[in-house]
C-alpha cells in the first residue's frame, strides 16, 4: 500500500468549501489536526460556529471524500472536545467569537510586546511586499489610539460607503486598508475605555468589505494588555508575527507576545528584528547598536522562527513620512529587500499550505 501523507490529504480537504462561502475549510482553519497511523487516517475538526447543520455537512464531506479516495483506509471525522481542568470546568473555546470573515482566506496579526519597536513600519512594509508577489492583500490598523499606517501610506480621504452600508477599503500600493486614522479627526484625542475599543475593532472586520483577499495583515496595538488579549481572542487569527528590537527589554516583552498568543492557541509564524543594526557607507561594516541576536536567540528559544533582520536606515524613517513606504520608495535599499525576505519566508510558512 503507497504510503499517504498529511500533504495529500491536506490536498484533498482544499476541494471541500466552508458551506455558503467561497473558500475552502482548510483556508478557514477548520482542520486541527491529521493523524496517519498504519491504515487508520483521523482528521480532527474545529469549529468557528455551533450551528449543528453545517458542522455535520462538512463532517459528512470530509468522511466521504477521504473514502473515496482512500478506499482501503480505516477514516475517522472526530471533532475538537475543549479541554477540562482539575475542576471539571470547560476551557473557554478560543472559536467562540471568531466567525470568519467573508471572502479572507487567512488572518495574519503584527504584534509587538511593548511600543516603539516599529512594529507598523513592519506591518506596511510587509504587507506591501506580500502584494508584490501576487497576493491580494489588506491590511488593518487595529491601533486605535494611535493610528499611524493612514500617514505611511499617504491616505488622507475618507472611505465609501457600499449600497448594502458598508465601508469600502481604501486602497492604494496593491493593498486595501482600514483605519481609525481615515474616519477620525486628526487632532482630536481618541478617549475610549477597552470595551469599546474591542467594538471598534470588531465591527472594522464584520463592517468592512474586504472583498476577495489571500491574506488580511492587522496591526495590532502595542503591548499585551487586557485590550491586546481581548483583541487576539475575538479576532478570527490564523497566526501572528512579533516584532521585536535587539534590546533585552524588547526581547523580554516580544516574549511574552508570544505567551499572550500562545493562550489564545494562536500559531507564532516567527519573530522579526527591526532596527537591528547599521551599516555605515563609507566602510560597509554593520554596527549593531542596540546589542546583537536578540530577536533570534528569542525565537530559538520559543521554537519558532526567526524570520530576519531589518537595518536601521534613514530611507525606512523619510519613506513613510512621505507616504510611500520604502519597499516603493527604495526597493532595492538593504531594508525594503529584508522586509521582501521576511514576506517570502512567510509565504513559505505553514501559513500558505
């Protein structure tokens, strides 16, 4: 009997949609888990919805699929029980209130564990460089106290309103974006209590038309406060990126941006140092300033990956001053071609299978 592999059955399971969307129930993180052991193929499921009738149609699809194709195999559909404790009490479901959005196939948070690591020139200039390959990318800034990716971008309009009341993303660079920063008012302070940050957040991703995307980057607030934790858990996430500085303090805080994902079963795709070093332009040398490997001892640590090393550069600072992230302004500066390593590195990833 040919041996089968998670690969192929992965394979298998993107020709079964999510019932009534477009996309497959792979793209919608459905699948959990796959186990191949001797003859026996298990694939265990995990809900976005309690909604019985579409639980048991994909059920029945996966089942019937898999036999088909693996007629001499034992299949098993299981569904994910939520865990108990010691007490006998259920573990909150981390689905619970993390319904997909329409027509997104994945949802990639930028997070940082304290501010001032430049954590939205990452977001930008990543998702720039996702588009550039192909994809159809948007990108979101949840910072709603302080929004910032509308003055790196040089968006300065406010968005449309659909026929069916919904907003239109603005777009510009390849990518659709989102932000508090194009409907507010721009020297008017934003004084919200965590609650209704939460709403806010949650209704620019039920209230927006995002379209058809292959990927969804949302910039994240700094920190892992109650407002971050409450973000990460309602927000329909496939995985997270950290951004880190080389400082140990930096690294410290990109550590426990880690553990705030990892509560919420969240998947850490890697880690990205910014600001990592110099290089000079008379001798070429790199000077690392604030420490050296901080970002990739961390990640080593974690066992996650470490997806590289952005250079300090006064082309990253003036690019998005101007509006025109360098990744557009300079593609070909040391930094805009690490950001493109960083976005490849992702595509590579698990994210992408």
């Amino acid at each position: 009997m040919t041996e089968i592999t998670q690969e192929q059955v992965i394979a298998l399971l993107r020709q079964i949609s999510y019932p009534g969307q477009k996309h497959d129930i792979v793209s919608y993180g459905i699948i959990k888990d796959i186990t191949i052991q001797n003859t026996r193929i298990t694939v265990t499921l995990t809900f976005p919805t309690q909604e019985r009738e579409i639980k048991t149609r994909i059920k029945q699809a996966v089942e019937q699929l898999l036999k088909r194709s693996f007629p001499e195999n034992k299949i098993m559909v299981v569904e994910s029980i939520p865990i108990l404790t010691t007490g006998g009490q259920k573990v909150p479901d981390p689905w619970a209130d993390r319904a997909r959005i329409p027509g997104v196939a994945r949802v990639l948070a930028v997070a940082s564990g304290k501010g001032g690591v430049g954590k939205s020139t990452v977001s930008t200039n990543l998702a720039i460089a996702l588009a550039q390959t192909g994809l159809r990318v948007g990108l979101m800034d949840s910072d709603i106290y302080g929004p910032s990716i509308h003055i790196m971008m040089g968006v300065d309009q406010k968005p449309r309103v659909s026929a069916e009341e919904k907003l239109l993303p603005i777009e510009k660079y390849g990518i659709r974006m989102m932000s508090m920063g194009f409907l507010i008012d721009k020297e008017a302070p934003l004084i919200w209590r965590g609650p209704i940050v939460t709403r806010a957040v949650q209704q620019f991703l039920r209230d927006v038309d995002w379209g058809e995307l292959d990927i969804l980057v949302i910039d994240l607030p700094p920190g892992t406060g109650d407002v971050q934790l409450t973000l990460v858990q309602k927000t329909p996430l496939d995985g997270a990126v950290v951004v880190t500085t080389p400082q140990e303090v930096a690294v410290v805080d990109a550590r426990r941006g880690y553990r705030m994902f990892e509560k919420v079963q969240t998947p850490v795709y890697g880690i990205v140092e910014n600001m990592s070093y110099f290089e000079c332009d008379q001798c070429g040398s790199k000077h690392y300033i604030f420490g050296r490997g901080g970002g990739a001892e961390a990640a080593r640590a974690l066992g996650i990956p470490f997806l590289g090393e952005i250079p300090i550069e006064a082309a990253v600072t003036e690019a998005g001053d101007a509006g025109a992230p360098v990744v557009i302004r300079n593609p070909e500066s040391p930094a805009a071609v690490a950001f493109q390593q960083v976005a490849n590195r992702l595509i590579h990833s698990r994210l992408f299978q």
